[in-house]
C-alpha cells in the first residue's frame, strides 16, 4: 500500500489547560453526527447535553462525573451506532478522542501523531494547578485509549457478515491527492474514516 495521501487529521484545538476553564479540546473529531452528554455521578442522569462541539466549552463537573459520546450513524442522529467513552473526571473530559501532531518526545521509532483519549497524567488531573493532558509519548497506562462500545443498530437486521459499520469523522488538512484506497468525503476539509470496531 504506497505512503501517498490526501492529508492528516488536524490538530486538535482548544485552551485545554484545566478545571477552571471548563474548555476541551476540539477541532480534530468532526462532532457532526455526535452527541456528547455528561452524566452526573450521583445518579447516572444526563445534566448537560450542550457541550459547544465548536469551542469545547462544557458544563460545570465535579469530581466522579462522566461523559458519553453517542456515536450516531448521520448527522440526523437517528440510530445510535456507538457510545464512546473516556475517564472520569478530573482524570479526563469530553470528548474521548483528540488528535496530537509532532509530539517532540517520542523515541524508539514510535509515532509522533496518534488518536488519543482526552485524558490527563497522573499528579496533573484537571483539578491540579498545572493540568497535563496526555500525549503520544506518554508513559505506558497513562489513560492514552479510548474505548467504543457498539450498540444493537450496528448488527440490526444483519444475518452474515462484520455489521454495519461505525462512522468516526476527523478534520483534515489536505496535502495532496487521496490514495487510491482512501474515501474522501464530498465536504470540504473532511475525510471520512469509516471503523469497524
């Protein structure tokens, strides 16, 4: 398969320096068929369903509380494909994937740009003076992964075969021409990445 392609995922945007500011990173993982909630540890309930997927302000959480990112399967979010979810907070924050480019720190061949969950190191959580989000060099279980748990509408009416697949969208920066073997949405600045999970 030639190293050719029509671009990379863009960096990740956002102020991303703590509690106080309340703010994710964003710009990387197109949101448009996402719904990200944040859910209250005392009793499970939904408190906030208006995270602002453009500058990444969220609600006010506190210690335990949660996120979920319902993955839905277009942007009229009809039929829930997937929840993606990430760690508690302080240990983390909406929205569960962020993108980082040219992390300086890496060694051993390891790669410089990778997917990652938005969650911060040890000792430096968002209720520290000094929150560190991870990054690709990060220690080993630092919190880098995020997971995905597929929901019945990706199997729904499948009788051989993987299922339906889950739609996951970065923002691209283009670079040139896609490889034959990319899918290139009809959007402007967007790439679809299709992932059977």
């Amino acid at each position: 398969m030639p190293n050719a392609q029509a671009g990379r995922i863009a960096d990740t945007t956002g102020i991303c320096v703590g509690a106080s500011t309340n703010t994710a990173c964003v710009g990387a993982w197109n949101l448009g068929n996402v719904q990200v909630d944040l859910i209250r540890v005392l009793d499970g309930s939904v408190f906030d369903a208006t995270f602002n997927e453009t500058t990444g302000v969220y609600g006010s959480m506190t210690v335990g509380d949660s996120f979920v990112s319902n993955v839905y399967n277009d942007t009229s979010n009809t039929s829930l494909m997937a929840k993606l979810s990430g760690k508690v907070w302080p240990i983390g924050e909406p929205t569960g994937i962020k993108a980082v480019n040219n992390d300086p720190s890496v060694n051993n061949g390891k790669p410089a740009n990778c997917l990652i969950n938005t969650a911060y190191l040890a000792g430096f959580y968002l209720d520290s003076a000094t929150p560190k989000p991870v990054v690709c060099s990060s220690p080993f279980q630092s919190h880098k992964r995020f997971k995905v748990a597929l929901q019945p509408a990706t199997v729904d009416g499948v009788t051989s075969g993987d299922g339906k697949p889950v739609d996951l969208v970065f923002n691209a920066a283009f670079c040139g021409a896609p490889s034959p073997d990319e899918k290139v949405s009809s959007r402007p600045k967007h790439r679809r990445i299709p992932a059977r999970v």
